[in-house]
C-alpha cells in the first residue's frame, strides 16, 4: 500500500535579548557563566514576584510574524501552561495559548521538487525552562540543573502538516532558521540549543483524506537528526499500519547514536496543561503604528533576495542559494559587485564559492570577519582578470592575504609575481629552452608530441611561474611547427 506523510514542525527559536522574557536576569552565554547565576525571585516563580513583558522580545516576535506573512493580533493573551518538570521551577509555563501574538502565515521553501509555500498555523511567545545535564559516573546515575535558561524568551512557531518528506522538513528548518537569523532575532546556533525542532510525523493511505495518528518527536537539534528521526518514523509506522495494527500517540525521543527514536512519555492533550490566563500579566495590546514601524524596518527576505540575485545577477538556482543562505555573504558579494569594474560577475561568484568558501570551511571562519574584505579581494580579481598574475599565483597569494591580512598589491610587488606577457620575452625563453635540450626536440621531431607538454612546463619553471600561460602556448606551438618545417 501506499502511503502519504504528513509532517508538522513545531520551532522554539531563542529570541536575541540582552534579558529574559519577564524579569531583568541578563540572557547569558552557558559555557561562560557559572550554573544558577543568572536567575532571581521572578525567573524562579518565587511566591510575591510579579512578571513584566520584555517589551524587545514582543518587537522581534512582531518582526518574524511580518516576514513570515502573518495576520498578527490586536490583544494576545498569556496563560500559564501547568506541569512539573525538573527544570521547570515554578511549576508552570509562562506561555500564549488561545490567543497568540500571530496567526495564519506562509514560509516559502525550496526543494529538488520545486518551490512550495507551507502554511504557519501559530506563532506565540514563551519563556524557555532550564537545562538538566544527565550524569553518569558508573557507580551512579543523577541529574544537574541549570536555571540560568530558564525564563529566556522563546519564539514558537508551528507549521500545519504540509511537509511531506524528510527533505521538505529540512528544507523548512534551513529556510527558517535563515530568516530569524536574517533578522537579528536569533543567533541560529543549533549546537547551543538556540533554536529547537519539534517534529510531527504521521502517514495515512493514499486514498485518505484523514490524518493519520501522530507521533511528536522532540528536541531535534540538527538538521540531519530531524532528517533521520523522520525518516525512522515513517518506516516503523508503515510497518504497524501494514501488520494491521494502530499507530500510538505519544512524545518520543531520538538517540542519535542507536538511530531510533524512544518512548518518553505519551502524548498530552491542552486540557492535560490546565491551561488559564495569566493572573498577574494583562493582555498584550499591541499598537498598530508600532506594527507600521517594525514593517517599515524588515530588510529584504532571504526568498525574496534569492529571486533578485537570479535575475540580477544571471545566476544558477543553486549559486543564488549558496550566496543568499545568510546575510553577511550575500552582502560580501554585492558589495564585490559594486566594486568590479571590469571584472565579470561570473568571476567573482567562482572565486567567492571556491577559494573564500573553501578556507572558510578549512577554518571555520565567519565571511565577515575574515581578513580579506570586498576591497582587497577585488583589488586581486582586477590583477586576475587583467592577467597580470597567473591563476596559480593569485591562488597562492589570496591565500597568505587571508593569513595576514596583507593587500594583493604589496604581496605582488614585494615577491615580483606579476605576469610576463611580453611576447618576446616569452620568445626568446621558449628558443632558449628548446636549444638547451636538443634529445627532446629531436625525439619529439620523431613523432613523440607529447613533450610540447614538458617544454611548456620547462618554460614556465624558467619563468618562475609568470609567464603568461596563453601568450607562452601560442608562441610554443609557434616555434615547435617551424622546427619541424625546417627538418
């Protein structure tokens, strides 16, 4: 039989405040501050505290709503989301339920079966829960808790179930995760649990209108954990649905070393939270001027500003998608353009996704903090596309001017590397090589043509690398046919 997948993401996104979401306890870098440092009577729920709206929190959730194209609302409400967790010390969530800050958006998403636009049930705002670090020693298991994230504002964001594969999920995630990166509100660092994926996954015959049974597959903090807890899924629920049994609804979990998923805990319905409007926060009322003026300031959207570079620029699906996956390399390359003179785009772009691409992955460098900014690398595309170095030479140099900083142009003229493209120089070079090595001639006279190849290379080591490889070609062949004419 076969199957349809229907996939819903739920995104917890860390907005990038310098407080938490209701109190002033600063948002801090964990691997910096001690544990439980950053946390007071407010973040702890402590009895007597009141809680205050992080009015920059609000403005960001207000941002991501008008990218993502949503119907924001008027008054939204906060309400507390009740269970007991170890890292949830007050014993509730601070968070929206029936009446969230936005509703009803779409994010356009690309895949190798084209452009898709999925549909944004929600998006709310939230303050996050703490961290819990599971330790085991051999002789026993305990937890530790870290509340210095607890109360940070979180976005939430959840998508309606029109993701259909494992690909569309992740293109989804990569789509998102770019645009709040895009617009400052989230740093986009899964590693640190900055933003968080949620998965619903069911499948349902072909022939079904009806969604199947779903299963939520928490705290997916990759791209390719979601990809293979999907993928996982949707194999164990076809092998239930196919031995005629019913798929369970339930919270999983997903090892990424076994690579399966496990049973947390089952699934929770909103009356299993007691949800209920916030006692002491009032409704959120948010101005519509304000609304103007937030939309007035959002940049122009990665989906958006992919398009353009396509039609501007003349490039191909997938180098508009490799400049404009983030904010500082798309502007690295049009501030490039601007500066390029003569220099064809098609030049910049092939130096920019190879060399600049490759020593950022080499070093795990950002684009805009590397040494070598748009200035000083055109001022080397002029030198290569002038040829007045060689390939191999600009190569080489680019990569000491990545190193230290140094400009193309000193590095040139201190170590003599510019192009010799004197057609008599290169003459009397090539007439100098080919005298000193009378065997080779007459063996390549004898037929054997392939030692034009190693006169070139005789030529160019004579050259120290810098003769012109086009001009040293033609005047080669140019000497070698009269040798062989005057036989």
């Amino acid at each position: 039989m076969s199957y349809i997948i229907d996939i819903g993401l739920e995104v917890h996104a860390e907005l990038a405040t310098r407080s938490k979401m209701f109190c002033s306890c600063p948002v801090v870098e964990p691997t910096q501050t001690q544990p439980n440092s950053a946390v007071c009577p407010v973040c702890l729920g402590l009895p007597g505290t009141l809680p205050v709206v992080n009015q920059q929190a609000v403005e960001f959730g207000l941002r991501a709503a008008l990218a993502l194209n949503c119907t924001i609302a008027s008054t939204s409400i906060f309400a507390r989301k009740n269970y007991f967790y170890p890292d949830l010390p007050k014993g509730y969530q601070i968070s929206q339920y029936e009446y969230p800050l936005a509703e009803h958006g779409i994010l356009p998403i690309r895949t190798s079966q084209g452009n898709k636009h999925i549909r944004i049930h929600r998006v709310h705002l939230e303050e996050d829960t703490g961290k819990l670090t599971h330790m085991d020693t051999g002789d026993e298991n305990y937890t530790l808790v870290d509340l210095n994230r607890a109360g940070i504002p979180l976005l939430e964001i959840v998508s309606e179930p029109d993701l259909h594969s494992a690909e569309e999920a992740r293109a989804y995630a990569e789509g998102l995760r770019n645009l709040l990166r895009h617009l400052g509100i989230n740093s986009g660092d899964m590693e640190k649990g900055a933003i968080r994926f949620e998965a619903n996954v069911s499948i349902r015959p072909e022939e079904c209108s009806t969604l199947g049974t779903r299963v939520e597959i928490k705290n997916l903090n990759s791209f390719r954990s979601m990809e293979h807890a999907i993928a996982y899924q949707v194999e164990q629920q076809t092998k239930i649905l196919e031995a005629g049994e019913q798929v369970v609804q339930e919270t999983l979990g997903w090892d990424p070393d076994k690579e399966i998923t496990f049973s947390q805990r089952s699934k929770e319905e909103a009356h299993d939270y007691r949800y209920f409007p916030e006692p002491d926060l009032p409704p959120l009322v948010v101005d519509q001027e304000w609304i103007k003026r937030i939309a007035r300031e959002i940049p122009e959207l990665p989906f958006a500003r992919y398009d353009r570079f396509m039609e501007q620029y003349g490039l191909s699906d997938p180098g508009a998608a490799l400049l404009t996956e983030d904010d500082a390399t798309a502007s690295y390359f049009e501030d490039c353009v601007r500066l390029a003179g003569e220099v064809p785009i098609h030049l910049i772009f092939n130096w920019m996704t190879g060399e600049i691409f490759a020593f950022l992955n080499q070093t795990g460098c950002q684009i805009d903090t590397i040494k070598v900014q748009p200035k000083e690398f055109m001022e080397l595309l002029h030198y290569v596309h002038s040829k007045k170095i060689t390939l191999n030479t600009a190569k080489s140099v680019l990569v000491e001017m990545l190193q230290t900083g140094n400009t193309a142009r000193s590095l040139i003229e201190k170590k003599g590397l510019l192009q010799v493209s004197d057609v008599e120089e290169i003459a009397d070079l090539i007439s100098e090589v080919l005298n000193a090595h009378p065997e080779e001639m007459r063996s390549y006279l004898a037929g054997k043509e392939t030692l034009s190849n190693w006169f070139f290379g005789q030529v160019m080591r004579k050259a120290s690398g810098k003769a012109d490889p086009q001009v040293l070609r033609t005047e080669l062949e140019k000497q070698l046919l009269d040798k062989r004419s005057s036989q």
